[in-house]
C-alpha cells in the first residue's frame, strides 16, 4: 500500500477566523465544513477540526475528533491543493459511527468542488 502525504493542520487562531469569515460553508447533519482558496500556499492543503466545548468532555471531544480525522484521511490523496479546511462537529458527530461522517463528508467535499 502506498503511504500518502501527511496532513497539514491549522495550528494558528487567524487561520480558522480567516476561514470562517471569508469561506464558503457547506453544512450536513454531522458535520460543517468551511473552504478558503489558500493564496500564499498554492501547493498545500490544510485541515482544522473543531469541536465545541458545548458537545461533551474532553473524551468525547477527542473522540470526535479522531472519528473526524479518520473520516477525512479516504479523501486527503484525492482533494485539491491550495485550500484551507476546516470542519465543525455537529452534536449528532459526537455519537456517530466512522462510516456515516465518512459519507458525509465526501458529499460535502464532493458539493466543494474539492474532489
């Protein structure tokens, strides 16, 4: 199996404002996602995934977390570079199996032009 290229994260507060602001949103049950043309990094890609405090403990956060990051590792080889993206849980994505926001995900990724 081929190894893929490793995913770069937001890791900076202007970045996620930046992308909340000025991005496109496209919103599912489980998740939000928020696209923004990168102009200074044409050749990257990146991922940020927040969950709110307001979706449970710092457990159930991570696990979200995890089921996100999983989710969005299919798509990662396939979707283009040069934006930043960033993905909201919902409250149903705190309970919700791998397989589901996986699916959703791709529609969103898919109605994103991102494919």
């Amino acid at each position: 199996m081929e190894k893929t290229k490793r995913i770069m994260t937001l890791k900076e507060n202007h970045l996620f404002s930046r992308a909340y602001r000025k991005g496109r949103c496209f919103s599912g049950k489980y998740v939000a996602l928020y696209v923004l043309k990168n102009m200074r990094e044409r050749d990257t890609k990146k991922l940020g995934i927040t969950v709110s405090k307001s979706r449970g403990n710092a457990v159930k956060r991570n696990r979200t977390k995890r089921i996100i990051r999983e989710a969005y590792r299919v798509f990662h080889p396939f979707v283009k570079e040069g934006h930043i993206i960033v993905i909201v849980a919902r409250q149903p994505c705190v309970d919700a199996h791998v397989s589901v926001v996986t699916s959703e995900l791709e529609a969103l990724l898919s109605k994103a032009a991102l494919l």
